[in-house]
C-alpha cells in the first residue's frame, strides 16, 4: 500500500510521535512518505520503504496527495484542537480521495474533519 504521512513540523512530540508511526509502517511493508517541515525529529537515515519529503508547510504536500499516487493518508495531529487545512482540500477531491487515517496520543482528536 502506498502512504502519505502528514507530520507537522515542531519540537514536540506531535513530529516525534508522527515519524514513528511512519517508520512503523513501512517496516510492516507499505511504501510511505513522510511530508514534513525541518524539525530535529525529522529521520536522516530513513527506514527501508520511507522517503522524507521536506516542505515549508502542509499545503505543499497538497498536490501529491491529490495526484491519486497514495492509497491511504495519515495525519498525526496534536492532543489539542486545531482546524487543519487538509480537510477541506480532501473534500475537493471528492471520492478520488485517498483513505485518511487520524492519530494522536489521546485517541481521536477533535479536528473537524467532516471527511471521514
């Protein structure tokens, strides 16, 4: 299966705990990229069947996620609300968009995601 993983970037555990669920997956087989912003956590020797993709910010992965190349979309989001922008650009893709697949710590978080 090939995965997109949407890492904010930051100091916190938000990117930690993203590249680990990424480097997760592509031990189990799928072939993932990570798209994030420079940050410490940021792997420089990635695991076997994941590419690092480094962007400015989460709408320069837009295109590629868009493109129909990814079967499935993780987003590791923060353990606090934020309106993230990915949401409404899936919505316009309309059922040509790839599976999503939200985490964090807590459990679910409450993004308003009306696209699931």
């Amino acid at each position: 299966m090939k995965i997109a993983c949407l890492i904010p970037g930051g100091l916190g555990g938000t990117q930690k705990a993203g590249w680990l669920f990424a480097g997760g997956l592509a031990r189990l087989g799928h072939e993932v990229v990570g798209y994030s912003s420079k940050g410490p956590f940021v792997p420089e020797d990635p695991v076997q069947g994941l590419s690092v993709e480094i962007i400015a910010n989460e709408c320069d992965s837009f295109p590629a996620i868009g493109d129909g190349r990814f079967d499935a979309l993780h987003v590791h989001m923060p353990g606090y609300y934020i309106r993230h922008p990915i949401y409404p650009f899936l919505k316009s893709l309309g059922k040509k968009r790839p599976r999503v697949v939200e985490t964090n710590v807590f459990g679910c978080s409450r993004t308003g995601g009306q696209t699931r």
